[in-house]
C-alpha cells in the first residue's frame, strides 16, 4: 500500500487515532477520484459485508501468526496490530454515522 502521507507528518496523523475526535465528514482520501462515484467491487451489500468479515478474520489471524508485525495504510502509514483496531474502529464509525446508521 502507497503511503499518501510525507514520512514528516506521520506521527501527528498517526495521533488522531488515539483521540475521540471523529473523522471528518468530508474527507478526500488522495487515493479515490476526486468528484466521481467510485465504482461498486460487489454485486450486493451482503456479498461486500461477507468479504469485509471475511477479511477482518483473516486480520486477527494475520496477527496472532505475526504479532510483531506493522502493515501499511494509505494515510496513516504502518499500523500494528492494535493501531489497526483503533483505525477500524474510527473508520467504521465514521461511516455509520455517515449513512445514519447511529
């Protein structure tokens, strides 16, 4: 996964996971088409949450083999284990409230 993030800010990033702030509601993530709909990897939201937990089990399994391991992400850069679980937890935050689902 390609960082979008200088090296030089990735620390203060990185610190927005560790707070209660939520996500901005308008985040341009540099990796999607700016002004365009992205196009749909699933046939129907049931097929997309099965891959989701699907890749969420893979995750934990991922991580008790390598428990030392950091994986890239595209804004926050290489997240552990528990980092990831903070990133997740936000995103899927995010995301509810968008779509008002809390």
């Amino acid at each position: 996964t390609k960082s979008y993030t200088p090296a030089k800010y990735l620390e203060k990033t990185q610190a927005i996971l560790w707070n209660y702030k939520s996500m901005p509601k308008q985040f341009d993530h540099p990796a999607l088409k700016k002004g365009e709909t992205e196009t749909l990897r699933y046939g129907s939201l049931e097929e997309a949450k099965t891959v989701l937990l699907t890749a969420m089990d893979e995750m934990t399994t991922f991580f008790k083999e390598n428990p030392k391991a950091t994986v890239p992400n595209g804004v926050f850069g290489d997240l552990d284990e528990y980092t990831w679980e903070l990133y997740n937890r936000k995103h899927f935050h995010h995301h509810f409230v968008q779509f008002g689902l809390i």
